[in-house]
C-alpha cells in the first residue's frame, strides 16, 4: 500500500480533465462546467444560469 494518497484538489482535477470521457455525457455541459471549473467559477448559482441558458439554446422550456 505505497500508493499516495490523493488531495482533494486532485482528485477534482482528475475528475473534471475526464469528464468528457463519462458515457453518455452531455459534452457541450460537460465542457461548461469544466470551464467553470477551471475558471474558479463553479459555483450553484453559476451552473443553474448555465443550465437555464444551454435549456433556453436548446429550446427546452422546463416549465409546467
């Protein structure tokens, strides 16, 4: 059991530099949270108007 022991910063890097590789992923939100990620700017508010936005290209209307 010598294998180090990975912070959490690079466990997060690890996660979001293959996120493209997750099946059946939505790349082009995938690529936005990477981006935000990278950007320092993932937060809950940030990814729920990315959302909103990428529904809105989309043409998806969440609404009831």
């Amino acid at each position: 059991m010598d294998k180090p022991v990975k912070n959490g910063k690079e466990i997060l890097d690890d996660f979001f530099n293959s996120i493209l590789t997750i099946p059946n992923v939505n790349e082009k939100l995938a690529l936005e949270i990477k981006k935000m990620y990278e950007e320092d700017k993932l937060t809950s508010t940030n990814l729920s108007n990315k959302l909103t936005s990428l529904r809105e290209e989309e043409g998806i209307n969440n609404e009831n």
